[in-house]
C-alpha cells in the first residue's frame, strides 16, 4: 500500500492542500509568512508537486545520475581513505584509542563529499554540520517549545549562510552543483530560459546540501552498527566482496534513514481497495513497508544476500523518489566497505545512542574501540 500512495497521481505533498479555509487555513497561512525557508515549505522539492516539481528537479537530476556519481566514487574514496588513515595513527599511537565513529567518521565522510559538489568551503563545514544537527528536528512534528525555536534558528542561520555562499558562488564560479544553478538562475534572468528564482535556487541548494550528508551519514552508522552486531554477515561480506551493494540496500531496508512520509489526498479515490477522501492525510511507514513479509522473506532479519533487497521503499517512490539515491548508495558502500577493510576488529562499546528526531532515523553518538588496523 506505501508504494501505491506514494505513486499514485491522487496525492500530493505538503500541508498547504489540507488547509484551503478556516482556523487551519489561518495558522497555516500565518506560520508560512513567518517560518524561515526549510525543507518544508516551499519551493522546496519536498513539497512541490510538477510542474515546478518537474523544473526544479531536471536543472539537478544530471548530477546525481548513476553515471555522474560513479565519477565521483574515487573521491569517496579518497576521502574515506584519509578519515582512516588518521585513525590508524591514533590507534598506533595508543592501541586502546576510542573512537566516537559518528562525529568522526559518518558525518565527516557524508559532508566532505557533498560539500565538494556544492563547492562549501573547508572551513565552513563543521558550522554546516552543528547547523543541520539543530535543524533536523523542523521534519517533526509536535516538538516542544525549546527544540521548534532552536531548529527555527538554526535554519534562519543556515538560509543567512546559503544566501552569502550563492553570492560567493556568483562572483567566482566554477564547475560544481551550485555554480551549475546559480548559472541556470542567471540564464532565466537573462530571458533566455527556465531556470531558478532566487528564492528557488537557494531552497534547492539547502536541501541537497542537507539531504546530501544527513541522511548519508545515518545510512553509515545504522550499517556499522548493524553489522557489528550480526557478525555472521559480515563475515559473508569479507569472504564475498561483491555483496557490498546489496548489503547496504538491506541496510536501507531495515533500519532506514528516514522512517515516514506525508501525502494529502487531492480528490476522493481509491488506494489499495480503500476510499480515500479528498483532503485525508496519509501517513506513509516506510520502515514498516519495508519489513512487509508478502514482499520480503524473514523481514526481521538481516541477510546481506536477500535478492530482492532493493525493492525497499527508503528512498520513497513515484515522482518523489531520492534523487539523491545513486549518490547515498555509492557513499554507503565506499564508506562501510573501507572502514570493516581497515579495522576487522572493531568493538562497539556502550553508549550507542539514537538521536532524537523520528522523522529521521540514525544514530547521535557511537563509541568504538577501532582494535589493529590491517
């Protein structure tokens, strides 16, 4: 039923469809003019339905192709490399090092690579990163008092940030994502063409750079740790290579980096044999869904040689789906396959601890003892 809503023509996304009159539409209304740009409120893609769905996505898509991001697998590597290579002097230094793998490895490794194709400087990326950590929480709902206006400062902070960094880009362009719509904006002024508005190229930059390490990160600490307590699989994993990429769709599929989704339903239909209102919200459990035992054999359990692994619905469906899927998959091999090829011995210790958000779904802190490197 989750595919079939998430495909279906008779849905959309965003709030705004359920709220057309009333209180509601007054709150709603009030809360759009006052909330800074965030992944939820327009014209981000998460909540644009075609045609500016459909514009917005194409100026991006070309980077993220499978192709594309193969091109971009060397510096994955190059980067995963250089992350361990620092934890291997550490660990020289002081066998019994502890490592907190989520601060410095996930996060480090997910942001310096999307950062690349953004072209964010070096030094703004720790600040990105304690930024996107704050803001996390604004995919939630009902948060408390304290978290909603630290998420809304955050993303005043982070759209000031944005605003300035497109500026730079402007003036000194190169070859990478930013340049390429700062460009297509600039080619819309120009009369020339569909581009970006301002106010849309800045809420598509945001978000891909956002959605470009957050939920990387979290697709590579849920597979550490997954695999470090099921060592069975692992070792499939070191005696045959090759199941790298389905291992980490099985990762996706049962503990996925984001656990729900949104749809309103645009006119009264019918979805999986049931009527459906005009105006119904529909809450989507992609993680739910993706344990679904008509689809999948023994969907408790890990099995890093499940054929059909990737028939999982992490990344959504339809028009909606992550176009930033090729990408994640690609970091998510590189970025486990080198850590387990570097530390065979690694040892969780205690203090594995989720974060807090429940849209999002991955791990805040997980302390390792990394043991020998190869």
């Amino acid at each position: 039923m989750v595919r079939e809503i998430l495909a279906s023509p008779d849905v959309r996304t965003g709030v705004e469809f359920a709220a057309e009159e009333g209180l509601l539409a007054d709150v709603s209304g009030w809360a759009g003019r006052r909330a800074p740009m965030g992944p939820l409120a327009p014209p981000s893609l998460l909540v644009t339905e075609p045609p500016d769905h459909t514009r917005y996505r194409r100026l991006v898509t070309r980077v993220f192709s499978v192709r594309a991001v193969e091109g971009l697998r060397r510096h994955a590597d190059t980067v995963a490399t250089g992350l361990l290579d620092e934890f291997e002097a550490d660990v020289r230094r002081d066998p019994d090092t502890v490592v907190e793998l989520v601060d410095a490895y996930c996060n480090r490794l997910a942001v310096t690579v999307i950062a690349e194709i953004l072209g964010v400087p070096e030094a703004d990326r720790p600040r990105i990163l304690e930024l996107a950590s704050a803001a996390a929480p604004s995919l939630d709902l009902a948060l408390s008092w304290r978290t909603f206006r630290r998420a809304e400062r955050a993303l005043t902070e982070f759209d000031d940030w944005l605003g300035g960094h497109l500026e730079h880009v402007r003036r000194h362009p190169g070859h990478e994502l930013l340049s390429q719509l700062v460009a297509a904006r600039d080619h819309q002024a120009d009369g020339t063409g569909a581009g970006l508005t301002d106010r849309e190229l800045k809420s598509t930059a945001g978000l891909v750079l956002a959605a470009g390490f957050e939920t990387t990160a979290d697709l590579i600490g849920n597979g550490i740790h997954l695999l470090l307590r099921h060592p069975e699989q692992l070792a499939r994993l070191r005696a045959d290579p090759g199941l790298w990429p389905r291992a980490v769709d099985e990762v996706l599929r049962l503990d996925p980096s984001v656990t729900m989704t949104v749809r309103i339903a645009t006119r009264d239909t019918e979805i999986a044999g049931t009527t459906v209102p005009r105006g119904a919200l529909l809450t989507t459990l992609l993680g739910g869904a993706n344990r679904d035992p008509a689809v999948f054999e023994n969907p408790d359990t890990l099995d890093v040689t499940r054929p059909n692994a990737d028939q999982h619905v992490s990344f959504s469906a339809g028009r909606h789906y992550c176009l930033g899927a090729a990408l994640a998959r690609m970091e998510g091999e590189v970025g486990l396959r080198s850590f387990f090829d570097r530390f065979p011995d690694v040892e969780l210790l205690p203090g594995a601890r989720r974060r807090a958000t429940r849209v999002l779904q991955g791990y805040a802190a997980l302390p390792a003892r990394l043991g020998p490197p190869r």
